[in-house]
C-alpha cells in the first residue's frame, strides 16, 4: 500500500495505475468499391493518351463535358471575341474531338485534327455541308509539317491534361505552335498533378518559355468556372503571340 500522490492520504492498493485512454483518430470514409474498382480497370485499360481517345469515341462517348453545357459556351464567347478582335482569318485545332464545341464557334476557316479516326468521322459528317470546315486525321508520330500546314491561331481546349507521356507532351506542343503564323491560344490548367490513368495537368508554360522562341504569352484570362464543383475544370485561356524578329519560319528552337 502506499499514499497516491493526487490525493492527500488517499489509500490505494500498489497495483493500481492509472490508464490514459485516447479517442481514436477517426478513420476517413473508404472509396465506395465501385469507384475502386472502375479506376482499377481503368488503369488496367489504359494504353496510351491516342488509343484511349480512339477507343472512347468508337464505344459511343463524346468529347467530355468540357465541350458541353455552361463551359462550352463560355469557351465559345472568349475565342469568338478574341478571333473577331485580332481579325484571325483561319484556325487550325490540333483535338477537335466530337465538334460539338466547333458547333458554337464562328471561325472564317477552320482546320480540326484528332487522334481519334472516329472522332474525324463524326466531325466530317457533323459539318458535311460547311465548306470553311477541313478536318484531317493527326498523326502525331508521322506529322511532318515545315510550314505546309498553317494558319493565323492554333487552337489547344481541354486536350494538354490528357497528354499523359512526356514525349507525346512536348511533341504535341511544338507541332501546334509550328502550325501557328500569329497566335496559339490554350484552354488549360498550369500546375502538376495527375488524377487519373488518362488525366496528368501539367506546368506548360514554363516549358513553352524554355523551349519555343519568339513566342510570348500576352494574356491570361481567368475562368470563371474554374475550380467550382458543378464543372470540375482548373483551366483557364492562355494566348500567346509570336514576335517574327526572334522567331524561326516555325517559332520553334533549332
């Protein structure tokens, strides 16, 4: 026996302790199993940033909800205004998708490309009888382009956070802005992460900076969708301007 040390001549018996309990830390909810199991298959599934397009749009999807609804037309305001504004008479896109953004615009000529051979045929029956719309199937890894192809604005929405390989990346890059004699205008995020097997954002335009001279970011517009839950987008308009006293025929670095 002896004299507990909080209790003045309180009696205790010597195997007594006392037990400091902890609340457990609460665990946090566990991913519902289907969402587990949809993203295992999708990694499982995931071949590569133009076969996943490819496959997407021949299984009956379409360009994703970035081409849709609320986002779509804020896109389509923005690029109207900017092409009616600097008078860009012809626009190439390199990811033209299913064309339902392209059904909004109003562009005096128009150039779309895709990876997805499906996606080209959508658009060329979609736009059948418009004669200022040209679409061509893009062929990243056989595109050899020394200014044969061209217009005032390139166009990049919604497509460099799908270009998941870093060669596909940077190739993508320098054949859009080499497609460019004016502008390139991106519809983008600008930070690191990767979400899913076929969604990796990425800081573009630090490389933009490093590895393509004459070109010059002019603007950045805001969106102001942006990071708001109902359309689960972190892109925002990014245009760049080419400067032909620095620049090669393509803007590109040697």
């Amino acid at each position: 026996m002896h004299v507990h040390p909080s209790g003045p001549g309180r009696i205790v018996a010597a195997h007594e302790r006392r037990v400091h309990v902890s609340t457990p830390t609460p665990t946090p909810p566990e991913v519902p199993l289907r969402h587990r199991v949809r993203a295992r298959i999708e990694r499982v599934r995931f071949h590569g940033s133009a076969d996943f397009w490819e496959e997407r749009y021949a299984a009956g999807g379409n360009s994703g909800a970035g081409s849709y609804g609320e986002l779509a037309a804020y896109k389509a305001g923005v690029l109207n205004e900017l092409i009616a504004r600097h008078q860009i008479a012809s626009v190439i896109e390199f990811g033209s998708g299913d064309g339902n953004q392209l059904t909004l615009a109003s562009y005096p000529t128009y150039l779309g490309l895709d990876v997805s051979r499906t996606a080209i045929s959508m658009c060329a029956q979609k736009f059948a009888a418009d004669e200022t719309k040209s679409f061509i199937w893009y062929d990243p890894e056989h595109f050899v382009n020394h200014g044969a192809i061209t217009a005032d604005a390139a166009l990049s929405l919604d497509v460099l956070l799908h270009l998941v390989e870093d060669a596909v990346f940077e190739r993508y890059l320098r054949q859009l802005f080499s497609a460019a004699t004016r502008y390139v205008i991106i519809f983008s995020s600008d930070t690191d992460a990767q979400t899913a097997p076929h969604v990796r954002h990425r800081r573009f335009t630090p490389w933009v900076q490093a590895n393509l001279a004459g070109w010059h970011l002019t603007q950045r517009i805001e969106n102001p969708l942006a990071r708001q839950a109902s359309t689960d987008t972190l892109a925002d308009f990014y245009i760049y301007e080419l400067n032909p006293t620095t620049a090669d025929a393509n803007g590109v670095l040697p």
